[in-house]
C-alpha cells in the first residue's frame, strides 16, 4: 500500500510570493494533518481536515490556510511568504478503524524563502 | 494544555548495547494515545511503537519497548539490541482523542560501532 506521498519535495520561493503544497494520504484514511518543522520552533501542528472540513487549528496567523477534497488529498496554501516561513512543511493522514489516530508522515516539502 | 518534555537532548549508545530515551507529558484526560516517532537524516517520520492509555500493557514492537506510567505521566522508550540504522531523532508524541498531536522537542540519538 502506497504510502503519504507531498509534492513537490524542495521549493524555492521569495518574500511576498504565495506557494501551495500538496499532499496524498494513503488509501483509506480521511484525516490529513499539516505540520511545520523547525530547528528553532520544532515540530509546530497547523491544521488538521476531516472528510473537507477543517477539525482543528494550530496557531498560525491567516496567511497559512487549506482545504481537503472529496478524494482525502489535501492543499496547504501560504500568501505572501516571509524569511520566517522557510521549514520542513510535514503531512500525515490517519483514519482506519483499530489504529487509534495513528498519523503516518509523508516525506516533507522543504520550502525556501529568499 | 497538554504538554510533552523529553529531557535529553542527545543520547548515545554503542551497537548492540540498550537505550532508554526519556519522555513526560502533562495532561488532565483520562483517554488519549502516546507514540514514538522516528527521524533520521532522510527527514521521513516514521512510526516506531503507539500506546493507548487505558492499556496497562506495554507496548512492544520488536527491539523497541515502552515503559508506560499512566500516574506519573511518563513514557519512556527502550532500545534493545541498539543498531547503526537507530541513528535518528526520536520524537515523543501526545494525542488525545480527535485532537491534534503535539510533540516533544526530541532526542538525538547516535549509534558508535
């Protein structure tokens, strides 16, 4: 069974551009999380969709936002980056029954802000 | 608000030999779930073992163990049998039911031959 899958994998934005990120979960699962990795703040939870709605929200300001489509797959949006916004951006899915919420990662967009 | 500590920024242990990484958590629910996620240098997160609270049985997968204290908050991780491949950042977890994970600041570990 194939696993979470992000594109792209690297990215290079500047300051004021908007970029979006993509993410497949695996088959099955409905929930998809998003996530912001850095060496300063560690492992900091964005959003979390179920079935295309949004469940819950981490504190990010409004710039960072998402949407789930009917199929799971999920986007993550950033408007108008800044230096700060450059990290490992992480998702994971979860949903079968028996599991308990256990999230599955994918491998990370790392985005770049210039 | 749900906390989770891990105290050792770094570890380290020698091939075969067993290591524990140490994880806390505060919380005032009585039902939630607590895992150990694995990062090595690839950047993929991976699952290493989950434990259910209302479970008094430690989790065990493999060479990977927990050592699970529901009244004292604690979760720690065991590594037997420790190989060059367990080189990672591990990642003490916390989730209580529909909500978000939240996640330790992580430990460091290294593997020497």
């Amino acid at each position: 069974k194939a696993g979470v899958t992000q594109t792209p994998r690297y990215l290079i934005k500047t300051r004021g551009q908007q970029v979006t990120l993509s993410c497949s979960p695996i088959s099955g699962h409905r929930s998809v999380s998003w996530y912001q990795q850095t060496p300063g703040q560690g492992l900091q939870f964005l959003f979390e969709y179920f079935s295309e709605t949004q469940r819950n929200k981490g504190n990010f300001p409004g710039r960072f936002s998402g949407r789930q489509f009917s199929n799971s797959r999920s986007e993550m949006n950033v408007s108008t980056l800044e230096l700060g916004d450059s990290a490992l951006y992480l998702c994971a899915s979860s949903g079968l029954a028996g599991e308990g919420d256990t999230q599955y990662f994918g491998p990370g967009t790392r985005l770049t802000v210039l | 608000a749900q906390t989770v500590t891990q105290s050792q920024p770094e570890m380290s242990v020698q091939e075969a030999e067993t290591v524990t990484l140490s994880c806390t958590y505060d919380t005032s629910e009585s039902d939630y779930y607590l895992f150990w996620y694995k990062q090595p240098p690839s950047r993929q997160m991976i699952l290493v073992i989950r434990q259910e609270a209302y479970k008094q049985q430690n989790a065990t997968e493999n060479r990977f163990s927990v050592n699970f204290q529901k009244a004292a908050k604690s979760f720690s991780l065991k590594i037997s049998d420790s190989q060059l491949g367990d080189a990672a950042m591990y990642f003490c977890a916390y989730r209580s039911v529909t909500d978000k994970l939240i996640f330790g600041t992580g430990t460091r570990l290294q593997v020497f031959p």
